[in-house]
C-alpha cells in the first residue's frame, strides 16, 4: 500500500529498502547468561558474542545500514572480577584484526569510541592502527563504532570539558554553544544520531549508551541472548522501525 511493501512470511522477510535506518546501534547483551545456560564460563559467551557482531555487522550492511555502533565495554563493566575484564580486554585483542579484516573489505571506517587512557597500552596501540587501516573509507560515509570503555555521561562530561576550554581560550563565546557544538564534541561526531537502538538479552534500560544522540531514536528489545541474535532477528527490528511512525514532536 502506498508504494511500500512490507511482509513476513514464516521464513522471509520482505524489508523496505527506502527505510532502511541509516544508524543502527546495539547493545551487545546477554553473554554471561548465554554461557551460564550452557554451563560453560562467562569468557566463552563473550567469544560466541564476537562471533555474532562478525556475522550481524555484515548482514547490517548488506542491507544498506551505513552506520553500526555496538557497546563492547561499558564504563561500569570495570565493576566486574579482574579476571573477566582481562578476559574482555584480551578479546578484543584477538578479535579486532578479523572484524576490522572484513570492514576493510566492504569498504566500512572503523572507529572507537570511549575513553582510551583507562585501556591497556597494546590495546590503545592496536586500536589506533585499526583505525588508521580503514579511514580511508571514513569518505564513503559507512562506519563500524565500537563502543569501548564508553558511558554516555563520560562522553558529555569531556564535550563539556572541551567546550569550557574553547570558551576559556575566547574561541567560542557562551551564547555560540549550540546542540550542534555539542554532538560535535561528541565521540560520534562523524556519524547522525541512530534511527534505531537494539538491546537484546530481554533487559529494558539504557545503561549509559548514547544518552545524547538517542534523544529520538526507535528503541527496540528484545529477549534473545546477544550470542544466539541472528539476521533474521535484525531483519525483525528493522521491520518493527518500518512499522513505527517517528514524529519527533511534531503531530
Ligand atoms: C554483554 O554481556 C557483554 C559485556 C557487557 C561486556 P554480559 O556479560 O553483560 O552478559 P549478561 O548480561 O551477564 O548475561
Ligand atoms: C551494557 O550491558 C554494556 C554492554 C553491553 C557493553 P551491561 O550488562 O553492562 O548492563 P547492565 O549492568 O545490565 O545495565
Ligand atoms: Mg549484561
């Protein structure tokens, strides 16, 4: 109807490819319970977690998405045993050269997001080079933001830290910060806000991700497990965003 065909049949799923959202962001949650189920250790769900971001990130783009940013870490994840956020830090470690391997290849700029002074040294050092490796395709407007050591209030507090200088220096007076001054002393500046924020894992919170930018993004949950999300679940959320009317504040 209307030019827009959208339908589900039991193994299909027929997505309108003029409203696709542009920024789609995940919160990659559900692993520790995933392995629990499995009696297997809290570190072999994060490994199955990586495995998903791998296959969902490239059905993300597939389908035409062109910004994807998944929470990796979280500013209060440093709350957890020492032994499990030096599992996540090694994680990262191991996983990165491949995930960055197949941006490379679908011509998608990496970028990191969060406070890095917290991050060990190697880690801090990999993430630069991986960035360096594919900003080449930062012109092609697709990116891969991975959220690590990130917090929404974090990412405000050294926007605003930023500002205050520039206005100490006398470079911006007060009156001159606006909404855009801010987003672009965000750690997302390269990106527009996400059309659409995924939690799976059946928790219903934002726990500190993109306070900021998601001011009037679609959310939607979901109670599958991060490891066992599949495209078929993506394609679901999308098909739930195309069924939502975004007004933002208009009538
Ligand atoms: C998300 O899975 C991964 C990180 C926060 C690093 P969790 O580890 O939070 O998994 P649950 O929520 O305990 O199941
Ligand atoms: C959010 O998940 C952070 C990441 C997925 C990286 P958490 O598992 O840390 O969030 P809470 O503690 O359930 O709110
Ligand atoms: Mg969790």
């Amino acid at each position: 109807m209307f030019g827009i065909r959208k339908r589900q049949s039991k193994n299909h799923i027929e997505l309108d490819k003029n409203n696709i959202p542009c920024h789609i962001a995940i919160i990659m949650d559900g692993n520790g319970r995933w392995a629990k189920k499995r009696g297997l250790p809290r570190t072999a769900g994060h490994g199955a977690g990586a495995d998903t971001l791998v296959k969902i990130a490239r059905h993300a783009y597939d389908l035409g998405v062109k910004c994807l940013t998944v929470y990796a870490f979280s500013t209060e994840n440093w709350k957890r045993p020492e032994e499990e956020v030096n599992n996540l830090m090694n994680l990262c470690m191991k996983r990165l050269p491949q995930i960055v391997d197949l941006m490379e290849h679908r011509k998608v700029a990496v970028r990191f997001l969060g406070d890095r002074s917290r991050l060990p040294e190697p880690l801090v050092r990999m993430i630069e080079a991986e960035e360096a490796r594919t900003e080449e395709f930062a012109k092609t407007g697709c990116f891969l933001n991975i959220a690590l050591n990130y917090g929404g209030r974090d990412e405000i507090v050294s926007a605003v830290r930023e500002i205050a200088v520039r206005v100490k220096e006398n470079e911006l007076s007060p009156e001159a910060i606006t909404e855009e001054v801010i987003s672009s002393h965000l750690y997302t500046a390269h990106c527009p806000d996400p059309d659409l924020v995924l939690r799976p894992s059946g928790e219903i919170r934002i726990s500190n991700f993109l306070l900021w930018q998601s001011a009037y993004s679609e959310f939607y949950y979901d109670n599958i497990l991060w490891p066992d999300f599949s495209e078929a679940d993506l394609e679901r959320a999308i098909l739930t965003y195309q069924g939502r009317s975004r007004r933002f504040g208009g009538v």
